[in-house]
C-alpha cells in the first residue's frame, strides 16, 4: 500500500479551506475513486486525470486508486483539484517525491493532453490559503500573473503536468503546453479622457465633486447629451487604487471568470438595463457567485437608461448601496462579496427621450410622460446627492473640449487628501458616507454659511435630507479648494448640484 498527500484549497464566495488530497494505492482491482464530496464536475476529474498522466507518459498504476479529499464536509467543485489529485496519485505510484508534492498547494485544471489550464478564482484561493498559514503554491502559468501580487509567498506557474512532475523530482522529460491559445492577460489602462468630452464644462466639474466625495449621481437630459460618455470617464478621474484595493478587486474578478490581471484603475461596470437582480447582486445555484455590483467594487456601477431597469433589480441595489457589501445565501452557506461602488445613473426626462428638447417633438404622452423618473425608487434616490440636469450642447459650445482627465484627476486627489484628516477621525473614508445627523453635530459649517439652508428648511423648501445632503456636498466642494470649513457660496454650489428635478 502506498499513500501519499498534497494541499488544495476548496473555495465559498471568497473564503477558502485548505484540503487535503490523499492518494492510496492499494492492490485490488483496477479502478480511480474520489471520495470526500465531489460535486458532478470533480467527479470527473479522475478521467481527465488519467487521461493526462497517460499522454504526459505518466502511466498510472493498474492497481485501486483511492483519493480522499478532506474535510468530508466541505463542499468541493470544478475542476480546479483536478493538478492536485494528478501531483497526490503520482506520488503514492512513486512517480515523483512524495516529500516534495507534499510541501506544495496545487491549484489547476488538466486538460486530457496534460496541458495545466487556468481556473478561476486563483487569487482568492491564495490569499484565503496565506490567511490559513499556507505559503508555497503551484498555479496555471495563466493564473500566475494575479498570483504573484500577493506577497510573502513562494508561487510558481506552470503549463504542463510533466513540468510539475520535473519539478516534484521526477525524471520524465517536461513538455511544452498543448496548442491552446494564450490569451492576453495584460489589462489596458483606462485611455478614456474628459478632453474627448465636447461643451459640457459644467457638468464635468460636477463629476469633478463627485468623484471628490464618492458622491452617488443622477445624470437627466435627451439622447446625445453625452451622459454615458461623461459618465464612463469617471475612473479617468478617480484616484489610483491602493495595492490592497487593486487585489480585493481583482479577487472578484478572479471568481467571475473574467480575465484577471491587476489594475489600478478603478472599476467601470455598465449593466444593460434588462440585468436580471441576480446578475447585479450576485448569485449561483449551489455556489455563490459575485455579481456586477462586487466586480463594481472600489469604482463606479453605471446604469444606463436607469428607469428601464427591472423594479426587482433597481430594489436589489437598496441593501448593498446601504452596507457596501453583499451576502448570498445557499444551501451550503452565506458568502460575502464587497460591493463599495459609487453608483451613477442617467435617465432620459421621458420615455421617448425628448420632453426637454427644443428642437424636436415629444411623443409621449401623459401620465406616462410625467411618471416616468417615478420609476426610480424613492430608498435608490434618498442615496444619490447630486442630480444633474444634461442639456444637449448649443452648436457654438460643439468645439469646446474638455478638461485632461490627468490634471482633474490631480484636484481630486489632492482634495481627497485634504479631506482625509477631517475624516481620520470617523470610521467613514469619503465625504458621501457621512450620516446626516453627524454632519448636522460634528460638522456644522462655521457662522452663517448655512443661512440660506436654513432659510429653505423653515420655509419646507427642503427636507431635513436634502439640508443634510447640501452640507455634505459643500464638504466636497470646500476640499477641491482646500478651505476647511464650507462657505455660504460652496453651500449655494452644492443647493445647486442637489438639483430640483427629484426632490
Ligand atoms: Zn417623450
């Protein structure tokens, strides 16, 4: 009988457990098991397995192959053990040093030539396996690259079985990857630029503010104002990602399946309007899945054409725009994913498009007409602090370009910085998430900056939200010109930036 052992690590939302693979080699009949809760596509992992250990010139024994794969009681999936189950077999056969396999995680799928292929979730993987105390990984050569941003670990990456099987000690001659074509890892950074925006100098100061405070935004206004393109060149604006936020955001993606590679640019995430909730939120059947919203994480969710949406969707954001994270419940438990996005939406004033237009004619027709920002919900607007009225751009302005996004992203940063020893303070990092009733305590602006709120509040022009929502944005407004305490004129910039249109 002949045992032998090596680590993988079984993934749930973003918290890993580290596995342990055992292979017995015992003289009954021919046959591979796996045991220790496999779900239907490990289950095939001992065909894959066999299949590359035979054209890897690994021939397995022909004897019983039992692998165990322990806790029991954690759920396990995919075909990410699939390098761990070959490395743990081979090593009971004898193929290669028991010692070493047994020092080494092994994440990867085989593909029948024994090419190692990537798998999701690789970064999440590592870092739950270093929080467990584990340092020392083999990964796809595809994955490497999200593997190697973390740090005080040993990882290496390789493209075929017979490569780990050499570096486990084993004397069979290492081959080259199947013909599967490489993808390209390697993300472009954010080439979008404010400078391609034409006319529209107001509105970009206002993303200007938002961006400075975190501040969530409605954008109003006819077809070919410019909403979307001013709205996907926030992240051209928005400071650099920390190294820490760059990794919690690249763990999603890495989860998602999509191509994963670090970036410090911020997220831009554009769902289409017929995103079913799960989709933003997150889902899966059995297993968890992050939605658009935690791949939004540490950036900017855009919903076009906002009162499309699905009611049920729209309703989903409430919660997580709340709590900035998500929790998805299934049989097997409740996984967390992050989801601190700042959120932007744009809204034609109709359903036709063209209510404000002078220059062509509305169709629609009433109530539909004056009902349809409506559709909006009222818990989803009490978030957003700037609403911005978009007007198509006059012909004389059409040749007016915006502001460089790199010297507006400059003001930001050194407005967020001014901002943050004020906020060095309180348990929130941006001026957005301060609650109302600290501002009103802690943050009253000083003398009689405030009169003409106050004024507005006696005479119920404003609610008590609203009020709260100005000092917030003159907060914003104050940091881009490094003044510590809002004056009556950032108060009647932002009285502004609040907008009417809403409420
Ligand atoms: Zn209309």
């Amino acid at each position: 009988m002949a045992l032998a052992k090596t680590k993988a690590v079984a993934l749930f939302g973003l918290n890993g457990t580290l596995i342990d693979v055992e292979a017995d080699i015992s003289s009954n009949l021919p046959n591979f098991i796996l045991v220790g809760l496999p779900d239907a596509s490990l289950s095939e992992a001992t065909s894959r397995v066999r299949a590359a250990c035979t054209n890897s010139g690994l021939s397995l024994p022909g004897r019983r192959i039992t692998v165990n794969l322990s806790p029991a009681s954690v759920p396990k999936r995919g075909s990410s053990f699939d390098l761990a189950i070959a490395v743990s077999v081979l090593a009971a056969s004898g193929a290669l040093n028991q010692e070493a396999a047994g020092e080494w995680l092994h994440v990867g799928e085989l593909a029948l030539d024994g090419s190692i292929r990537g798998v999701n979730g690789v970064l999440p993987s590592l870092l739950a396996a270093k929080e467990l105390g584990w340092s020392r990984f083999i990964v796809p050569n595809e994955n490497l690259a999200e593997a190697e941003v973390i740090e005080e670990i040993e990882v290496f990456g390789f493209d075929h079985l017979t490569q780990v099987a050499s570096f486990h000690g084993s004397d069979v001659q290492p081959l080259a990857a199947g013909n599967e074509a490489k993808i390209n890892r390697e993300q472009q950074s954010n080439q979008l630029c404010y400078s391609d925006v034409l006319g529209q100098p107001e509105v970009i100061e206002s993303m200007v503010v938002a961006a400075t405070g975190g501040h969530h935004l409605l954008m109003v206004g006819s077809p070919g104002s410019g909403k979307t393109m001013v709205a996907e060149r926030l992240p051209s604006i928005l400071p650099r990602l920390t190294a820490e936020q760059a990794i919690e955001t690249a763990a999603v993606e890495s989860l998602s399946g999509l191509p994963a590679g670090i970036s410090f640019d911020a997220p831009f995430r554009a769902p289409h309007h017929n995103s079913s909730a799960s989709s933003l939120i997150g889902g899966g059947l059995s297993v968890p899945r992050p939605g658009l919203i935690s791949m939004a994480h540490n950036g900017v969710l855009f919903l076009d054409e906002a009162p499309e949406f699905q009611q049920p969707a729209l309703e989903a954001l409430r919660q997580p725009l709340e709590a900035g994270e998500v929790f998805i419940s299934r049989a097997a438990g409740v996984a967390r994913f992050p989801a601190r996005f700042q959120l932007i939406m744009a809204a034609n004033p109709c359903p036709c498009g063209y209510a404000w237009d002078p220059t062509k004619r509305c169709k629609c027709v009433e109530p539909v007409k004056s009902r349809y920002l409506n559709r909006l919900s009222g818990p989803l607007l009490d978030r957003i602090d700037i609403s911005l009225r978009v007007n198509n751009v006059p012909k004389a302005m059409q040749k007016e370009r915006g502001p460089v996004s790199s010297q507006l992203r400059e003001r930001v940063t050194a407005a967020r910085d001014f901002g943050a020893a004020r906020l060095a303070k309180t348990p929130w990092r941006l001026n957005a998430q301060v609650p109302g009733a600290y501002l009103r305590r802690q943050w009253k602006p000083n003398g009689n900056a405030t009169a003409a709120l106050d004024k507005a509040l006696e005479r119920g022009l404003l609610s008590m939200r609203g009020y709260d929502r100005c000092i917030r944005l003159a907060y914003s407004i104050a940091d881009l010109e490094q003044v510590a305490s809002p004056t009556a004129e950032h108060i009647a910039r932002a009285m502004y930036l609040r907008g009417t249109e809403l409420g």
